[in-house]
C-alpha cells in the first residue's frame, strides 16, 4: 500500500510542478493545491500504514502489549490540512484582487512596477 501512496504523492506533485510552471495564477493556485495535497500523502505514507490499535491508553496502563498506531502523522497531516486551507484561501483572494486590478491573469503581463521592454 506504501507503494501506491507514493505513487499518487509522485503523480501530485509532478502535476503540481507542470500546473505552477503554466504561467497563469489560477493555474499556479491549484498547482499549489495539489502540492500540498501531495506533501500530506507522502507524510501520511511516511508515517508507516498498520492495521494496529488506536493508541489510547487506560488509567493506571503501562506499556500495552499489542502494537499502536502512531498518532505523530495524523497529527501533522490535520494541522498541514488546516494551514494549506487558509494559504489556499488567502491566495485566491489575491488572486480576485489581481484580477480586478488588472484584468487578466498571465503572469507575465502583470509589470506594473516594471518597465516594458
């Protein structure tokens, strides 16, 4: 299962670098969307796939015989969701701005503090 996991994080980010090196913003802004998309399941296939238990522990529990899951990933995984949202957000809002001000959305037509050749 590892395997496929990391296959589809290698298939989202390359489609992520082929979208963000389009040279639109809209383009850029989903190509940033399915990097992050694609970070989250290399960290999720780097935090090892078990069928293990829940790692919850009772009062007075030692050190539980069976094998627990590691909570660590999951953790990373639900606090990289809610950053990636909020930067996703936050950039698309600059991006309706940009849009309003300019009209377009090519990067490269967008110079308004740069001369023209």
């Amino acid at each position: 299962m590892e395997t496929v996991l990391a296959l589809v994080a290698g298939v989202l980010v390359s489609s992520a670098v082929w979208l963000m090196l389009s040279g639109n913003l809209l383009r850029f802004l989903f190509g940033l969307l399915l990097l992050s998309n694609g970070v989250n399941v290399a960290i999720f296939a780097a935090g090892r796939l078990t069928e293990a238990a829940a790692p919850l522990l009772t009062n007075g529990g030692g050190v539980p015989e069976q094998a627990m899951a590691n909570a660590l990933p999951q953790a990373l995984l639900l606090t990289a969701i809610v950053i990636g949202f909020g930067l996703f957000a936050f950039a698309l809002a600059l991006a309706i701005r940009a849009y309003r001000s300019f009209g377009h959305l090519e990067v490269d037509r967008m110079r308004l503090a740069e001369p023209e050749e």
